[in-house]
C-alpha cells in the first residue's frame, strides 16, 4: 500500500513540531512529509531575535532548535524558500513556487496542516517603507536590522508601539548605545496590562533612559534627501530618528486560508476544534500563530501569537495526524517579558476586558519584594489580582517588579487553570527560604487581600 503524503505549510514552531511528531509515529513506508518554507531558516525563535539584536545572544544561530538538514535526515522532505501560493481544498493539492527561480508545481496530499504563522502590523503610513524603517519578526528581519544600526549615523531610534516587541526592542537599542524613543498610542505602554500597571512600566523605562511618549499617534515618516528615514511625526510633534523599529503587535497570516474558504474567526484567525482539526474539514489541521485558541477564563476564541502555543499545539497535530489522540485545552493569557531590569507579567483577564464579559468584579494591588525584605538585594514588585465579585473566583493577575518577579505569573496561571478561587490559594503550599520569598509569597499577598475586597463587596 503506498504511503499517506502529509504536506506542512510552514517550517517554524507549530509546523516542523507537527511534523516531527508525526515522523516518530509513522516511518516514511507509511506516511510521506512535505513541508514548505518561505524564509531560509526553520525551528528557531522569534522570541529570541531582540535579543540577538540587544547582542545577549551572540549569534543568530544560538537561535536555531533544528536546522533543514536536520530535519531531512529525519525524513522530512523540507523545501525551503518556497512559498505556497494557493490551496485547492477539493482537489487535495496546494501550489508552490521557488522564490529564487519562479518555478511552480503542484503537490497533492491527504493530510495538510496549515502553520503559516503571523505577519507583524505595517500601517500604511507614508515613509513606512523607507530605508531603515524596520519589523522584527524573522531571522531575515533582524540581520536587515543590524545591519541598519551598523550604517546609522547619530544613533538616535524610535520605537513605534509599545507592546511586548516595543519595549523589547527598546531595550536592544538602548544595549547598542542609541538614544531611544518609544512612541505608543495608548496611555501607557504594554496594552496588555491595566493602565495603573502600565504607568510601572513607563517608569521603569524612562529610569533606564529609555523616553516614552504616550497618547502619540504616528501620522508619517519622514525622510533625508537620500531617502532614508530622518524622523517620525505625530500629529503634534518630530522625532529624529535614524532607525525606527515597528513593535505595532501581528496580524494572522491566513490568505491562504482565506481564499480557499476555510473558517476563520472575527481577528481573522483559523476557527479549529479541540483536535487542532480546521472545522468542517476531516484532513485538514492547523496549529500557531495563525490560529484562533480557547480562552479558558472568559470562554471566548481569540487570537494570541505566543510559541509557547505553538510548540504544543504542533505536537498535538502530530500527534493526530501520526495515529495518535491529543487535545488542545485552551489558554488563560499567561505571558512575560522584560526591559532591563525590571520583568513584567500577566495572566487571565484585564480590568476591560472583564468588563467586556459583563463580569462583576474587585480588584486587590500589594507591593512588595522578591526576597525577605531584610534578606540583601531585595527589589520591590507590584502584584494585582482581579476576583469575580460573587464568587471570589480568581480572574487575572498582573506582575511588576525587579528579578524573580515575572515567573511568579505560573503560580497565578495554574489557579486560572483550575478555576480556583482567591480563597483557596491562599492555603497554596509555596516554597519559602528568604533568598527566594517572604513567608508569605507576594501572589499569596494579593489574593489574601482580593479575599478581603470580595468579602466586603458581598456587604455592600
């Protein structure tokens, strides 16, 4: 009987992960790989690249899990530089073309899983596409980048967009010795947290020498005679710039998908069911960033790009497509980041976003230190917990602070997970030594406190 033939849409996180997963369930007698890569390089980290940039990682290699080769040895048929440009759904086939030749065929399958990621936000601003004006979101995108700040002249950066890459990219700047401006056009940077959370950040940032403007709304950039950038404006202000990076989020990378008629959601992501199976559709997976996911907390899909998601939802795939059984659970939000010395988390629901959700509910904020706070070098951290008014029923949680911080952030997401209330963790069995904690954890702190907010909202 000749060999099933899976075709892979993209070689990064959720695709070669699928992939390999499939291959140490089924040999090549009994299922053929193909997988189709539009970059030159696979399996590596997109989370890793500000810093490479920022020059903590010395070489982009550092970066790479598994290389093509490795993965043809494997027995995975990897075509790289070769970009999918369209997908026959009844006829089991999608058609490809080298980028360095042109040449296009067609591949037929009888399984596909679709992985073709995310594409970073590019407003169409004019001078948006100026020398020098710069996304970070592949290898490609950080040499280009490097190799910019290599040919600046005053070393003066503006940061558009204050989210995770924003900020991230902010601190790489400043590690290269450029003056850094970050433009974001919300209150505060990091929309991902409260905007009372969000002030700790900017404070943070403008402390390491890093200027933040808020409220700014970016209209154009602008350029030298040469044509290279010299400058972003806002509506009421020029910033002088000889590089700009964009950190202005991602949007799903689903055309493909699209044009075929699969289902996509309102961000525009791919609607699947638990078995990362594309709805309504028996042979056809997909799995990362260009994916819906299940929020567990407020029971709603939504589009949220994190490798973390897209290394398991991979495995899960693989693990179908290969003739075993997994599932895809769903998420509750959990994500952290950095910039210099201060770490920055968050889990589960914002204060909006609970609003959005008709939800009733207290909030709890405590500061406190990421150590004893006798024991030498202890930083300060802020925690702050939100909880279903009526329930108690722990909704989100936000963290700020020094070293040691940010990972706390687990402790708040596993109470997510299983739905427990603010009450119960605070008979959570911590470890506790003064070098790593006070007696009582500050995320013990904070739900201690949201247990007192949500017995006093109850008197109300």
């Amino acid at each position: 009987m000749a060999a099933e033939r899976l075709v892979v849409i993209g070689g990064d996180a959720a695709g070669m992960s699928a992939a390999s997963q499939a291959r140490r369930l089924k040999g090549p007698e009994e299922l053929e790989i193909v997988a189709f890569e539009r970059s030159g390089f696979t399996s590596y980290s997109a989370c890793g690249i500000p810093y490479w940039v920022g020059g903590d990682v010395p070489e982009h290699d550092d970066l790479i899990a598994r290389t093509p080769e490795e993965h043809r040895d494997r027995g995975i048929d990897l075509r790289m530089r070769t970009e999918v440009t369209e997908l026959d759904v009844e006829g089991r086939r999608v058609r490809s073309r080298e980028l360095a030749s042109g040449a296009e065929e067609w591949t037929a399958y009888d399984k596909l899983v679709i992985a073709t990621g995310a594409r970073p936000v590019r407003p169409a601003l004019p001078g948006i596409d100026a020398p020098g004006v710069h996304g970070v979101h592949t290898i490609d995108d950080g040499r280009a980048l490097l190799e910019s700040l290599e040919a600046a002249g005053e070393r003066r950066a503006v940061v558009v967009g204050g989210g995770y890459i924003g900020i991230e990219m902010a601190e790489a700047m400043l590690a290269r010795g450029f003056e850094v401006s970050l433009l974001t056009r919300g209150p505060e940077p990091m929309h991902s947290l409260d905007p009372d959370m969000g002030r700790r950040v900017t404070e943070a940032m403008e402390r390491s020498g890093i200027r933040v403007v808020t409220n700014a709304e970016v209209t154009k950039v602008l350029t030298a005679g040469s044509g290279r950038v010299r400058a972003v404006a806002t509506e009421s202000a020029e910033y002088p710039a000889d590089v700009v990076v964009l950190g202005l989020g991602v949007t799903p990378r689903t055309e493909l998908a699209r044009a075929a008629g699969l289902p996509l959601g309102v961000a525009g992501a791919l609607r699947t069911d638990s078995s990362m199976r594309v709805r309504g559709h028996e042979n056809i997976w997909a799995g990362g960033d260009c994916v819906e996911v299940l929020d567990l907390v407020s029971g709603r899909h939504r589009h949220i790009a994190l490798g973390t998601h897209a290394n398991k939802q991979g495995q899960i795939i693989g693990s179908n497509v290969g003739g075993g059984y997994g599932t895809f659970p769903g998420v509750v939000g959990t994500a952290v980041t950095k910039v210099c010395e201060t770490e920055i988390a968050r889990t589960g629901l914002l204060e909006r976003e609970a609003r959005e959700e008709g939800l009733q509910y207290v909030t709890a904020t405590i500061e406190s230190t990421n150590t004893a706070g006798y024991y030498p070098g202890a930083a300060l951290m802020t925690v702050k917990m939100l909880a279903e008014r009526r329930t108690g029923r722990l909704l989100g949680a936000q963290i700020v602070g020094g070293a040691g911080a940010a990972k706390r952030i687990d402790i708040a997401a596993v109470a997510l997970t299983a739905r427990m209330t603010v009450d119960q963790m605070t008979a959570l069995d911590l470890g506790y030594a003064p070098p790593f904690s006070s007696v009582w954890d500050p995320v013990l702190v904070a739900a201690r406190k949201a247990v007192s907010a949500v017995r006093a909202a109850g008197q109300d």
